[in-house]
C-alpha cells in the first residue's frame, strides 16, 4: 500500500503535464490523449519503469475505461446523427467488417498475420469515438456536418464491435443461455431507456435539476448509478461490462434535456475527462510492451500492415459519401474513422484470456492501435485540402 500514493501522484502529474505539452507552440500539436499514451509508456515497466498498472492503478484505469465508455454513449445525439448520417454510417460499417474479414483471412492463411480473423476483423472496424469526440470538440467540428458524419461513424464503429463481442465470444455459457442473457440486457436496456424518455417531459427531471447547485449532486450520482448497474448486468449476463457503461450512456443522453442537461453534461465531463478516464490512457501506455514491436523480424511490419489496413478498410465504403463530404474533408475523413484504441486493447484482452490469441500477437494489434491514434488524427489534421480525392 505504501508505494500507491507515489505512484498516484506520479500518474496523476503526467495527466496534469499532457494537456500543458499538447497547448505547446509548434507545427505538430498531438491531442491529449495521444500524449497520454506515450506519457504512460514512458513512465511504465517496459522504460523507466516508474509505476506499474496493478493494484489501485489497475482498478482507477479500469474504471476510467467504463466511464470512457459511459461518456462515449453520452456524446452520441440520436437527434442530431439519425437520419442519413446514421443510415450511412451503419451500411459502411458492414463494408469495414466484411472487407476486414476478407483481409484477415488472407493474411492468416498466407502466414503473414498469424492472428483470430474474426477477432482480428473485429478492431480493425473499430472507430474510437472518445478519443475523437474531445478532438473534434477542441477543434469546433463536433457539431458541424463533417463533425456528425464523424460522430454517426464513430458510433457505429463502437456499437457494432461491442455487440459482436458479447454474442460471438462465449466463453462462460452454451450458446442458448448466453443468448437468452443477451436478449434479457437488450430488455433491460429498452425498459430503462423507455423510463428514461418518460423523464425527460416529466417535472420530477426539473426538480432533481436544482440538486446540481447543491452538495447533493443527485443527478449526477444518479447517471454514475446507471452506469454500475448496466455494467454489472452486462457482467452477471456474461457480456463485456463496457457493453453495459455504453449503453447506459446511451439511455443517459435520451433523458437529459436543455440548458440543465448541458451542466449535467458538463459535471460528467469534468468527473471523466478530468480524473478518470485520462488515467486509463495513460496505464494503456504502461501495459504496451514495447519489446513486441521488435520481437520478431516481421514485427514492424505487421504493425505497419495492420495500421495500413485500418485505413484501408475505412477507405473502402468512402463512396457511400460522395455527396455528402466536400473533396478537401474526404482524406481527413478516412484518417479519423481509421482512428481506434480501447476497443482494440479489449479484444486483446479478451483475446489474450480465451486463449485464442498469444500474447505477442495481441500486442502488435495494440501496436497498430497505438499507430493509429499517434497519428492518423495528426495526419487528419495536416492533410486537410493538401491531398484531395478526385471523385
């Protein structure tokens, strides 16, 4: 227990430092959390070996992944996205997927990728949506109709991973009980999304509004609430308990409303951005080892093909937005939705656990997570109506 507090103040110092290194003059400013990432993997066992992810780091990072998550759900405005962008982003999700399993099939079979395909595919149709939602947001583009594009793709890009790892991942149960237990969340949700609807015309949502200004903060414990309910749900009915943080996410944002929405919003922000969820990039960045990018001769390689595939197979369904993207917004595009982390390091996890992936293996598809969020969100940025792509 001694060696907790040191560690804490160290971890809690680098997340203080990386928005100071991020508002630093210069060409390239990395987002936040990328620093976080590299922060963290400087500080972790495999450098300088300052702290490690264990004990009450590991739990603070555990919890900053579900409230990442939580707050993922939040950001998605099914007022804003639903419609075309929403309709676009789930046909070009099932674009992503299917070329990422053809991908992966093909390396598997010539050797060159020796990981699941299935598993494998899964991250690589991933969009990580926190990661994106603060970068958009400090750059003005969350509500513009590039930012909902960006979002609706993100969202979906979430949501669609998640789901296939809760119902093709049975670990625990026969596939006749683990579907029942799916079905019984998926009730559960909708029951508790359907009071949540009621709330947001009923007077009582008005009066637990004023509790805000107090030390009660009613609201907002209530939210943290929902959140541990639908996550232990989502475990006790042998899902992934980041299923249960985003869809209480989801059901939160149906709720809220207005001007007392907003601060309810801003609360949660500050509690996520503000303590937790920065802690689970920056124990991400400790648990990277960095040994597996030189483990074998084909390593890099790999992990070049991997960060190359996230592009690519972002890239495939572009057309569905012909009309829809100017020229100058289309490789930006491509570079943000190719952008993916948690859900990666959680398919490994998962991975890694059943036995269905060694761990070196898991490790360069975190490699190529890491890549994409280095630099695709950069390459976005500095490529914007450099390159433009003539259909």
């Amino acid at each position: 227990m001694e060696a907790y507090p040191s560690e804490l103040l160290l971890i809690t110092f680098v997340a203080m430092l990386a928005p100071l290194l991020a508002e630093l003059p210069g060409s390239v400013r990395f987002p936040v959390v990328v620093l976080e990432v590299v922060l963290g993997i400087l500080i972790g066992p495999h450098v300088f070996h300052l702290a490690n992810p264990d004990g009450m780091i590991a739990m603070l990072g555990q919890l900053g992944l579900t409230f990442l998550l939580f707050l993922v759900g939040l950001e998605i405005d099914f007022d804003k996205i639903r419609g075309k962008p929403l309709s676009l982003a789930v046909g070009s999700w099932f674009i992503t997927f299917l070329s990422a399993i053809v991908c992966m099939f093909f390396f598997n079979v010539i050797g060159l990728i020796q990981s699941p395909p299935l598993l494998a595919a899964t991250a690589l149709s991933t969009t990580a949506l926190g990661i994106l939602a603060p970068i958009l947001r400090d750059r003005g583009e969350l509500n513009t109709d590039f930012g909902k594009h960006i979002v609706a793709t993100a969202a979906v890009g979430e949501f669609g991973p998640l789901v296939i790892i809760s119902l093709l991942l049975i670990t625990t149960h026969d596939t006749f009980l683990h579907t029942l237990f799916v079905v019984t969340f998926i009730i559960i949700s909708l029951a508790v999304a359907n009071v949540a609807l009621h709330m947001r015309s009923s007077p009582l949502l008005d009066k637990l509004a004023h509790t805000m200004q107090s030390s009660g903060q009613l609201p907002v414990r209530i939210c943290i609430l929902l959140q541990v309910l639908l996550a232990t749900l989502a475990a006790k009915f042998g899902l992934n308990i980041v299923l249960g943080a985003f869809t209480a996410g989801m059901v939160v944002r149906l709720a809220i409303k207005g001007t007392e929405g907003e601060l309810l919003q801003h609360k949660l922000d500050a509690i996520g951005y503000g303590f937790l969820i920065p802690i689970f990039f920056i124990v991400a960045g400790m648990k990277f080892e960095l040994s597996a990018l030189w483990s074998t001769p084909l390593a890099p390689i790999q992990i070049a093909l991997l960060s190359g595939l996230l592009v690519l197979v972002r890239g495939v369904p572009l057309f569905f937005y012909k009309h829809e993207l100017t020229a100058e917004e289309k490789i930006p595009f491509m570079f943000y939705s190719s952008t993916g982390l948690p859900l990666i390091v959680i398919i490994s996890e998962i991975g890694v656990s059943s036995g269905l992936m060694p761990p070196d293996r898991a490790s360069i598809l975190v490699g190529a997570g890491m890549v994409s969020v280095l630099l695709f969100p950069v390459l976005a940025v500095k490529l914007r109506g450099k390159f433009v792509l003539p259909w």
